[in-house]
C-alpha cells in the first residue's frame, strides 16, 4: 500500500501544486495530511478546499488549524507573536466558512 503524508502546506497553493503532481504519477493508495494546512501563506482557503471531499484523503489538524479554526486569537495570545495573530486572522476569514464531504479538519 501506497502512502502519500504532507505537512506544514502554510497555505502555499504552488509548492502544494508542483508536490501533488509528483504525487499524482505514484498513484498512492492513501493520502494522509498531519497538519497546517492554514496560516502563514497566502491561499487558506483553496489549500484547505484542495484536500476537502477527497475520499482518499485523512486530515488531521496542526497547532495552526486548530488556532485558526477554534477561533483561539479572540480569546488568547497567539502562538508565538504578534505577526502570527494578523495572519491568524487573515486566515480565518475565508476558511471558517468552508464546509466538505468526507475529509475534514479534525481539532480534537
């Protein structure tokens, strides 16, 4: 059996996409995702779409998903400084609402 792990996308759509279509050549029969997905980069949102729905696909949420998806920046600091609460924030806006199939963000 085949599996493919990612982490640690930070919400970079091109370095997902150039890794994907490497991926997508070995045919994994499993594709397991172990966290952050969010923050950091520019495209939250279309990073966290790519992986929703997929039935071949296991998410497991990061320190930063967790952060961004349980709304922590309005009831603590943010983890590490205060560059990551912007970010926190940006992310948040576009992600929260997006709603999937199967695969989803797990934050227990």
């Amino acid at each position: 059996m085949k599996i493919c792990l990612y982490s640690d996308i930070h919400a970079q759509l091109a370095p997902l996409d150039a890794i994907q279509e490497a991926v997508d050549k070995e045919n994994p029969d499993r594709v397991v995702v172990v966290g952050d997905l969010v923050m950091l980069g520019p495209e939250p949102a279309e990073v966290v779409e790519r992986f929703m729905g997929r039935r071949d696909v296991d998410v497991l949420a990061g320190n930063l998903d967790w952060w961004v998806s349980k709304r922590k920046d309005e009831t603590d600091p943010p983890p590490r400084t205060s560059t990551m609460s912007g970010s926190t924030k940006w992310s948040k806006r576009p992600v929260i609402g997006l709603s999937g199939n199967r695969s989803t963000i797990s934050t227990d």
